[in-house]
C-alpha cells in the first residue's frame, strides 16, 4: 500500500527559496536595512507596563517584536541590553538576566 500524499509537502517546497534566502542572510552579517528594521521593529512594538503590544493590540512579546530582539540578539548587544533594561524596570523582564556566552 502506498503512503498518502502529503498535502503540505507542496507548500513546503514553494517556500524552500524563500528559507534558503533567509538562512543564507543569517550566516553572515546582515545588512544595515535588517539592523535598521530590528531598531523599528523593537521601538515600535516594545510592550507597554500593562503587558500588552501596542501596534498588534495583543499580548507583549509580540512575534514581531521577539523577532527582531532575536536579530538585536545577534547583531547589536548593546540595544538589546537597553531594550532589556527598560523590559525590566516595567517589571516585564526578570531580574538579573545577562546575555553572554555561556546561554549559547
């Protein structure tokens, strides 16, 4: 008997170019317009003291916005640092969180 088909098996495969781009972006140094996004991004979707996103109207921690802390992450330590700080003087990021080598 033969396995069925597998419906998303398609999907998958028309966007194989799209998450080789990205793969490929992240292995090297992005460009200043992704570090500039990450900046935007961060800015813009940073969650209020009431735990909420203010662009999505959702809950904090929005996916765009862990997406571009990831990015800030990466690429600039010490925005992400001060994007953290200002998380944990809201009372939204725990005490005594520091990002080195040793949570890689």
């Amino acid at each position: 008997m033969a396995p069925a088909p597998n419906a998303e098996c398609a999907a998958v495969d028309a966007e194989r170019p799209v998450l080789d781009e990205a793969a490929a972006a992240m292995r090297n140094r992005p460009d200043v317009d992704v570090l500039d996004w990450a900046r935007e991004t961060v800015t813009e979707h940073m969650p209020s003291r009431l735990a909420e996103c203010r662009a999505c109207d959702g809950p904090a921690f929005c996916p765009p916005f862990t997406n571009a802390l990831a990015v800030l992450d990466r690429w600039d330590h010490s925005r992400a640092r001060r994007v953290r700080a200002v998380l944990q003087y809201a009372g939204l990021w725990p005490d005594g969180y520091v990002h080195d080598g040793r949570d890689d």
